[in-house]
C-alpha cells in the first residue's frame, strides 16, 4: 500500500473539503431531502430557449474560433461588455484592468496564490464565504476575523485587529470582503461605511479584495441600486480588486466571471491563470456575450429580483409559522441567504443527522468562522433554488427537527447554551 499522504506538500495536506461540498455528499445519500445548503441559482429562471437558439447558431462549424483556444484575457468582446457592465455600477475600467476567470471562485484563486505568501495575514469578516476560506488557506496565508455589524464589517474592531497584528510585526496583506448581500449573512455595507473603508485601507496600506457576485439580485422592496455600490466604484488610489461573476444572474454552470484589479496585478493574474487553465472556456465566454448582445441579461435581472425576493418572503413566512419567535436572522435586502440563529442550546453541526432524518438539510454556521468560534447556534439557509412549496415543506421539516432538537436536550437536562466548539479555519 502506498502512503499517499507521504506524497503530499505541505499546502496539500492542509487542504479540506468545503463544508457545503460536504453536504453534497451527504444529499447523496438520501432521497428526498429538500435542500437549503448550496446557494444555486433557481434553475427555472434560466433563460433556457435564448440559450437553445444561441448555441444552435454558435455551432454551425462556420466559426472555429468558437471552439478554439483563445487569448487568457479572455474574448475581446465580452471584455468590451464587461467594460459596459462595470460602468453601469461606476466603475471606469479599462482592458489592460480585466482579466476573465472561470468563475470568481478562480478569481479568489488567483488572487490568493499572486499576493499571499504562507503566514501572511488576510483580514475577513466574520463569518465569511466558505470559497475564499479555501482559497486562502490553500496557500497557507492565515485568516484573521472581524466583527459585523448590522451594516457589515465593524470599522473599530477592524483597526484593532490590525494593530494587534501589526504590533506583532505580522504581514497584513488584504481585507477580503462582500459587501453586498454577504455570504452567508446576506447583509450589505452601508455606503459611508464604504468610504471609511477605503481610506482605511489607504492609510494602513493594504489592498481590498472586494467580491460582488450578488450586487443585481437587490429587492426593490427594500434596496436600490445606490445601497449596492461598490466599493471599486470610489478607489481612485488602485487599492480595490473587484471580482463578480454572471453565475448568479445567467448561469453558474458556464463558468464565466471577471476580476478587475490594476495593471500590473491584472498582468499577474492572467500568468497565474496561464498556468491553471489557460483560458475560460471559449463556447462559454461566446454564449454569456451572445446573452448580454442580446438584451438577455438585461431582461433577466428584474425577473430575478422579484423572483428570489419572493422566494425570501416564502421562506420568512413559512419559518415564522414553524419557529415564531425562537429564530431571528437579519432581513436580507438582496442576494440568497437567510442566516438564522436558533435557540442558544442549539448546536447546528451535531444536528444535522436529525435533520436529514427530517429530510432537510442547511450549512451549519460555524463552516463560515475563521476564528475557530462562532455560528454553533446559526444556520445558513438557502432560499434561491428550492420551489417556494419545498421551502415551505422544508422550514416545516426544520421546525420539527429544532423541536425535537430541543426535547431531547431538555430531556437530557442541556438547555443552556451550547458550548463553542472549536473548529479548524
Ligand atoms: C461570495 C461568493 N464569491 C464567489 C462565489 C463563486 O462564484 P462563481 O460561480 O462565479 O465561481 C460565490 C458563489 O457562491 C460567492 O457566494
């Protein structure tokens, strides 16, 4: 037997499956289980018959370019597009700044392995988007949580974690954050605080990573396109490197986002890239482009907005009969996520067989703290794929498992709040 172990680097032995991608595995395992755990879009939003039409006449065989190779920048017109797309949330950009990635989740990639050296400090809100957990620790750099309020990332804890680390003569490298509709807290930064951010940021002399992936999916109930700007929009120093992506807007599955960072870092990321994948696939770049030409995407967005709005409305409601009072989360104005804190004696993680026993499934909080503590009592729900009769189904399903969640602990004499157990970031 071969001890592949041994055979390991030292960053590949400290890789580990992200706890979403864990629950995949454990969905596998079971019929009919309504699943609140990975943020998919709602596949019936898909605007499948444009995309027919689209890819019919992409692949006629009258243009091999289609299928072929291309520049790693990626497809010139798109970046045109996307150039059109970030001035519509402004931001002047130029080709020399765009770089498009497979996936931000690429972009996070190749952020991580240009910038971080192992041990090199990455500042992150708590909690914060499992996919950037990986991607920095994949390369060994060291997270270090800060608070959130309820207007995002708490400015004063912030400087204090800096100093702190500072003091300790520790390389602070990025601020990692997503400031709309947050993963997995769904909250947005007020825009003031934005500001203060980015001098922040100035005078400490460290670059932010911002990641704006669900920036269109705001709820016109309660949010505008002024509440969403991004922090990019405002960087005249060239401290901002801002990733956003079509996968939740058209279709993850394509694979099709952008980083847009200065020059010189740009130039990096598209050398990194070179040596990840070479290029986005080029079908995919052809047909995303094809979408927005076509007025797609355009038409798409205010679709989506109500359609997940309405999804969150089902979700909240349906949860309030199950649960009343015993849960509160903040009230997404935007994006996917309902993160929802559960009775105090509640640990999310250890109950999740009896929720699969129930036949519903969620993300326990504490996969999104880098700290190693926080979220025990959290749950971070999904409301975006599911069919709003299975989000009802399934917020019926995870009132009987709190319940009997909260019966057995009785029963055991547990009622106090649960202790934090530390987990590995
Ligand atoms: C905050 C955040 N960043 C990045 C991603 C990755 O998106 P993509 O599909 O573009 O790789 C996600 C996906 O859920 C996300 O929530």
């Amino acid at each position: 037997m071969i001890d592949y172990e041994g055979f390991l680097s030292r960053a590949g032995a400290r890789m580990q499956e992200s706890a979403i991608r864990r629950m995949g595995t454990v969905l596998a395992q079971k019929q009919d289980i309504i699943s609140f755990a990975p943020g998919y879009p709602a596949p019936e939003t898909f605007p499948w018959y444009e995309f027919q039409e689209i890819a019919r006449e992409l692949l006629t065989g009258t243009d091999g370019s289609v299928l072929q190779y291309g520049p790693t920048r990626g497809f010139r017109p798109l970046l045109e597009t996307i150039e059109i797309i970030m001035a519509s949330r402004g931001i002047a950009t130029s080709h020399e700044r765009l770089l498009i990635t497979t996936g931000s989740q690429q972009g996070l990639d190749l952020v991580a392995r240009v910038l971080l050296d192992p041990g090199d400090v990455v500042l992150v809100e708590l909690p914060t988007y499992t996919g950037a957990i990986t991607a920095f620790r994949n390369v060994q750099a060291e997270m270090v949580g800060v608070q959130q309020e309820s207007d995002g990332i708490d400015l004063t804890h912030l400087d204090e974690v800096w100093t702190r680390l500072a003091r300790d003569n520790r390389r602070i490298r990025l601020l990692y954050v997503v400031p709309n509709f947050q993963n997995p807290t769904g909250l947005l930064i007020g825009l003031e605080k934005r500001r203060l951010l980015l001098d922040w940021a100035s005078r400490r002399n460290l670059l932010i990573l911002e990641d704006d992936p669900y920036r269109e999916l705001f709820f016109e109930d309660s949010a505008t396109e002024a509440d969403v700007r991004p922090i990019r929009a405002d960087d005249r120093e060239g401290r901002v490197i801002y990733l956003s992506s079509f996968s939740k807007t058209l279709a993850p599955g394509y694979r099709v986002a952008w980083i847009d960072a200065p020059g010189p870092l740009a130039a990096k990321f598209e050398m990194a890239k070179q040596a990840e994948d070479l290029l986005t696939g080029s079908l995919d770049q052809r047909i995303v482009y094809e979408a927005c030409r076509r007025g797609v995407l355009q038409r798409q967005l205010p679709l989506l907005r109500r359609h997940y709005r309405y999804k969150r409305d089902v979700m909240i409601e349906a949860l309030r009969r199950g649960l009343g009072d015993d849960v509160s989360w903040p009230e997404p104005r935007g994006g996917f996520f309902l993160w929802v804190t559960l009775p105090p004696a509640i640990d999310a993680d250890r109950m999740i067989p009896r929720a699969v026993g129930h036949g519903v499934i969620y993300v326990a909080g504490e996969a999104f703290f880098v700290n190693g503590t926080g979220g025990t009592n959290i749950v971070r729900l999904s409301f975006s794929a599911p069919s709003p009769d299975r989000i009802r189904a399934g917020a019926t399903r995870l009132a009987l498992t709190v319940r009997g969640e909260l019966d057995a602990l009785r029963a055991r004499g547990k009622t106090a709040a649960a202790p934090a157990r530390p987990v590995q970031s």
